[in-house]
C-alpha cells in the first residue's frame, strides 16, 4: 500500500471517530444520554417532625431520636432528629416506606406511610416508656 494511501485512510478513521464522539456529546446535551434512576418527578421528600408528652404533659420536640426510613426498594435511610425534633431525607424513591423512630426511655414507634408527592410533612408523637 502506497504512503499517500495509509495517510488517507487513517485521516478517514480519524474524521469518523471524531464526528461519533461528536455525536455521543451532543447527545448527552440535548437529553438523550443516560438518565438518572429516580427523576425529579419519581422521588419525594419528606419531613419528620418528631415529638414526645414532657413531665407536663405538652408534646415537646425529641432531639437526637434515630430515625430509619426503609424506601420502597429496600434500601435503609437513618438519621438523626435535631434539637426541634426534625429531619429531612430527600430524593426517596415513590411508593410505600417505613418509618422507625428510636428514643431512649421512648417507646419504639413503627408506622408505613404512602410516598405520592415530591413533598410530604409528618408528625410522629412518641409515647413514653412505661417504667416496670
């Protein structure tokens, strides 16, 4: 094969990887590049707000209460509250989950909630354990 026709082909090669490359960004810039597993309109976010009866039998906020949100695939989110009593966890995937709050000298509370929106606000009240 004669020089001028290697140097031919491989600018061929060259301009033809380039315009595939080329095409492959252009792609992911219009929107037609891999998509993310929960979009925008597929995931929520809730708030929990977490609260217990104080000695004088007013709901007060639970600071520091582990709270665990299993989501609808399986996968386990824990946090804890803050001192007003709130956490937020974002981006759970819609459907059902299960909420667990965990508190020293509170009793374990348990509760399934419905994921339908991109935001939802629940109040849990944790009962105190009673002394044996």
């Amino acid at each position: 094969m004669h020089p001028r026709e290697r140097t031919w082909i491989s600018r061929r090669v060259m301009v033809f990887l380039l315009l595939g490359i080329i095409a492959i960004g252009l792609g992911s810039a219009f929107g037609q590049g891999e998509k993310p597993a929960t979009s925008e309109e597929e995931s929520s976010d809730i708030i929990l707000v977490v609260k217990g009866k104080n000695s004088g039998g007013e709901l007060a906020a639970l600071g520091g209460a582990v709270v665990n949100v299993f989501d609808s695939r399986g996968k386990q989110h824990q946090q804890k509250t803050t001192t007003n009593g709130r956490t937020i966890i974002k981006d759970l995937p819609r459907g059902k989950v299960r909420v667990q709050v965990i508190a020293p000298e509170w009793e374990l509370f348990g509760q399934d909630y419905d994921l339908t929106q991109k935001k939802h606000e629940f109040s849990i009240e944790m009962e105190k354990r009673k002394s044996e």
